[in-house]
C-alpha cells in the first residue's frame, strides 16, 4: 500500500515539474508547480511526518500563491510565452549536470554508510513535539540565526518597497493627481 | 486493514453526500433569511414555503448549457471549479463532526481521518481552495475574470497571517495540534470554553473565517456592483455550481472548526446531548454569517488589507505575547 502510493505520488511529482520547466503557459507552468508542492507533502505523510507535511502545504501554497500574482502583474496568461533562448545546448549542459552533482550529493551518504537517525524520536512525543525538541536543543544556534535573517530580510523589502507608502494610490484624490505622478517620475 | 479501507470510503461519501446537499439547503436557507431580515418573503412559489427551490435551481444548474469561451485555456478553466470543490471535502475530512457513537454493535468515530495535526491540515486544505477562484479568473480571457483573480491573491495574502496566529493562541494552551484534544479540552461544560479565555483570538479568528470562506464583508471576489462576478464572469451550469457547493462547504467547515475550538464542541451541555449540542452551535456561527451579510457593507481590497496587516495581526501577536506569558 505505501509502496503502491510511493510510486504514484513519485511519477506525478516528477511528470508535474516537468511541466513546470517545459510548457510555455505560463498557467501551465504554475499550476503543476502548486500541485507538485502539494503531491510532495504526501511524501511526509506517508512517513508519518504529519507535521511537516502541513507546514510543506501551508508554507508553499502561500508561496505559490505570491508568484501567481507575479506571473498576472507581468504575462498575458491565455497565451504562450517566447522564451529567448540564446544557447540551447548550454542549457541543457549545465542542467544536466547540475541535476547530476545533487544526485551524486545526495546518495553519497547513502552509499557510504546507510542513514541513521542521529536524533530519534523520543517516546511518547508525538510529531510537532519532536520537530520542537530538536529545534529547540540541538539546533537553537542555527534556528535562531534563521530567524534573524528572516527579519533582516522582511525590514529590506519593507524599506524597499515603502518608499511612497503614505500616499495610497486607490484612494488618491484629482488634486493630488499631479502631485502623484511627480513622485512616481523621482521614483523611477 | 481492509475494514479500514472500507470504513473510511464510506464514512467520505456519506460526508460528501450529506454536505452536498447541506450546501444546496444552505442557499435556501440564506436567500430566506436575508428575505425576512430586509422584510421579504424570499422564495415562496416552488412548493410549500418555496421549499422545493433547492430542487428547481439544481435542475437549472445540471442542465444549462456548460460554455467554455473562446480565448480561454481550456484544462485549466474547466479544471479550476473542481480543485474550489475538492479542496473544501479534504479540508472537511480531518475534522471531527460528532462525538463517537455506536450503530449495529459497531464503534463509529465520525472522522474521516485522524490526523494528529488536524487544525493545520484543515487551514491548509482550505487555504489552497483559493487556487480555484484564481486560476479560473486568470485562464478565462476576461478582464473581470483577471480583477477577480488579482483580488483573490489580495484576499489570500491578507487574511492568511491573521488565522494562522489567532489560532496560535488557543493552541498553547492545549497544546496539542488535534481537534479531538481541542474538544477533550472543554469537557468541563460551558464555563471550560475556550472563548472565555480567548475572547480575541475568538473574534479574530471569526473575522478571518469570514475572509477565508469570501463571505459579505470581504467578499471581493465577486462583487457584482465593482467586477460583475469577478471569477466566476464566464462560468455557467455545473462549473459554476461547483463553486457555490465549495463555498458552501467552506462554510460549514469554519463553522465547526470555530465550534470545536472555541465553543466547546461537541461535549453535551447540560441535558443536550452531544452531537445535538454542535449542530446548534453550527447553525448558529452558519446564521452568523448570513446575518452579517445582511447587515454589512463591503470592504474594498486595500481596506482589508489594511484591517488585515495593520489592525488584526499586532491585535494577534499581542495576543499571543500575553498568553504566553500567562502560560509561563
């Protein structure tokens, strides 16, 4: 039964992605982009990691979600896209190779040794308690510096993009019109 | 093994059927009640009471013409209704509707299945439901459809951070993920309700239910007045239907998770007993809604963005501060 879902929840992760790199649509692209991050949290769930594969649906669907509104703001989504392509075979090359060198990255524990849980689960604990106690002592350090950095970057993008925040743009009166339009102009 | 199987498909399509057609009665039951808050009738001609209207619009919806438009992208319009519809039974599968009860010498717990992170399973499920509104305005060729879309982006992003951490609050204190515990957690009667000790996450969380299910205040998907119908512009028949029952089912799937976490659930109260208990506080948080619809205006995008981002989410992380606080 977990074998029979492995391999379902597999071919249509990896057949969604291929569409996301190889259509031209930009819906089509983003659409099987959405799915596959869904399809890949049943991965955690048939491995018992319910925790994580919420977070995995929550967090990307979220995330997704935001480059939609990118892929409105900048493609006529009904129609294809022509991409420039300036050197095929370059592409292909270091695509290729980069999509080996993870491979290689990633096995090389497996080959090596096999994979023990270095931390495992303690009795008793269910799924986010877990993830918690993990987080919370081994890698306080990492985690915190994480959250750091995130905060870091969430004061960039507010100065970057609060530039002209105190003037809306929906409610903005005739008068102010011109005004507006000035300040735009010393934007860009 | 098998009877596992064979207990939680059945236990789906008797969900699935009996919410279907809730969500059909949920639109008589909306259009009458708005009827007699804005002294009207409401349907009253199709039957006694105008009952057998659920009936005569679900003929209409199943047998008009399904029109995909001409520009459109084809898969992803006539797909898009179906993930809106989809999604609203997931989220309904890790929710908890009754207290166990037994039929035939056979233990029933009316769970489709347990999953001991239920609550964010439920956000999640729900959240990505709104893949369906915006992927139908976006493949539909239709500058409303794009309007509509580019709202649910808005909408999404707004009220997202404000259920997320106003359910944050109830969660430290029980400590637990799943529903069932949430439920377990109030078994004292009413005076172990949640809602007395988190009074706002309880509203807030409220408010972003409303947002989350697009209902009257933040309902900017598909004002009539601004966007004809936003999304749902081109769609017609069963398409658009599909959208209603998701959004009906949305509906009834806030209802319970606010019951089960904030209300008390489904422990009996006094001499009600238990499953009765939590239909009554389902069709009450379900008339909530109609009622507010009746009595409020709209917001516009920025407005609930504003409420969202300004108001509500320090709101929230006060909220949380100070329970954390009390906890330690």
């Amino acid at each position: 039964m977990e074998q029979f879902a492995f391999y379902l929840f597999s071919v249509l992760t990896i057949g969604l992605f291929l569409v996301t790199v190889l259509s031209n649509n930009v819906l089509y692209a983003m659409t099987s982009l959405a799915a596959g991050m869904v399809i890949i949290s049943g991965f955690f769930f048939i491995l018992g990691a319910d925790f994580l594969g919420v977070v995995q649906l929550i967090v990307y669907v979220g995330a997704v979600m935001a480059l939609y509104s990118f892929g409105m703001m900048f493609f006529d989504a009904t129609r294809e896209i022509k991409e420039k392509n300036t050197n095929a075979y370059l592409v292909f090359f270091l695509g290729g190779m980069i999509a080996l060198l993870l491979v290689v990255m990633f096995s090389a524990p497996i080959a090596g040794e096999g994979i023990v849980a270095m931390y495992p689960t303690p009795e008793g604990a269910n799924n986010p308690q877990a993830v918690g106690l993990v987080l919370f002592t081994k890698y306080l350090v990492p985690f915190e510096v994480a959250a750091v950095m995130l905060l870091v970057a969430m004061i960039a993008g507010i100065i970057l993009a609060g530039k002209k925040m105190d003037n809306s743009l929906t409610t903005k009166d005739e008068n102010h019109e011109e005004e507006m339009t000035f300040s735009l102009k010393d934007v860009r | 093994m098998d009877a596992l199987i064979i207990e939680t498909v059945v236990k789906a399509i008797v969900v699935l059927l009996v919410i279907s057609a809730l969500a059909g009665f949920g639109t008589y039951l909306e259009r009458k009640v708005l009827a007699f808050m804005q002294r009207r009738l409401g349907p009253m001609h199709v039957g006694p009471f105008g009952l057998l209207q659920i009936l005569a619009d679900g003929i209409k919806l199943f047998t008009k013409e399904d029109i995909v438009p001409q520009h459109a992208n084809r898969l992803i319009f006539m797909v898009a209704p179906a993930i809106t519809a989809a999604t609203a039974f997931i989220a309904l599968a890790a929710v908890p509707l009754f207290p166990e009860f037994t039929l035939f010498g056979y233990t029933i717990r009316p769970i489709v299945a347990d999953l001991n992170v239920g609550i964010l399973f439920v956000l999640g499920a729900m959240a990505s439901g709104l893949y369906g509104p915006l992927l139908a305005g976006m493949a539909q060729a239709n500058k409303w459809g794009i309007i509509g879309s580019a709202r649910t982006a808005i909408l999404f992003l707004s009220y997202e951070v404000v259920t997320g951490l106003s359910i944050l609050a109830p969660i430290m204190i029980v400590g637990s993920l799943s529903l069932i515990d949430f439920n377990n957690a109030q078994a004292g009667g009413i005076g172990d309700w949640m809602v007395w000790q988190q009074p706002v996450a309880f509203v807030l969380f409220l408010i972003a239910g409303f947002a989350e299910t697009n209902r009257t205040p933040f309902d900017l998907l598909e004002h009539e007045a601004e966007v004809i119908s936003g999304y749902a512009t081109e769609y017609s028949g069963m398409r658009w239907g599909m959208f209603f029952i998701g959004e009906y089912a949305n509906m009834i799937t806030i209802s319970f998770v606010a019951s089960l976490v904030f209300v008390g659930g489904f422990n009996p109260i006094g001499f009600i007993p238990g499953f009765l208990a939590i239909i009554l506080k389902v069709s009450f948080f379900f008339f909530l809604m109609l009622w507010v619809r009746a009595s409020w205006p709209h917001v516009r995008p920025d407005q609930l963005m504003w409420l969202c981002w300004k108001v509500l989410m320090p709101i929230t992380i006060v909220n949380i501060l100070i329970t954390g606080i009390v906890l330690l």
